[in-house]
C-alpha cells in the first residue's frame, strides 16, 4: 500500500511554489518568459497576504 504524505497547507504550497519559481526566474534571460515567472511571483505574494488577512479576520470574528 502506497504511504500519503502529510498535507501541506496552502500556505506551505504557495511558499515552495514562489520558492521554485524564484530559482527558475534567477536562471532565464530578460523577456516574456522571465515576465510571466515574476508576475507570477507576484500573484502568489498577493494570494499570500490574502489568506493570511482573511485567516485574521475569521479569527477575529470567532472570538
């Protein structure tokens, strides 16, 4: 029987997910491509700060 993982969190995948995608940006030339990757960084940033401002306000709501 094949063994799961634990589940990561989505926080824990948006984090490796920038991670990796910051290596691949490091290694391409100027132009679309390396566009793209950054605004995709930027996206998961943005996805990031989200989560953890809805996660503080349904923390504040149950209390």
């Amino acid at each position: 029987m094949r063994r799961r993982s634990e589940p990561h969190t989505f926080e824990q995948r948006l984090d490796a997910q920038r991670q990796r995608l910051e290596r691949k940006l490091a290694s391409l030339p100027h132009g679309k491509e390396r566009d793209a990757v950054a605004t995709r960084i930027e996206q998961l940033q943005a996805a990031a700060e989200m989560h953890e401002f809805l996660s503080l306000q349904e923390q504040a709501r149950v209390r």
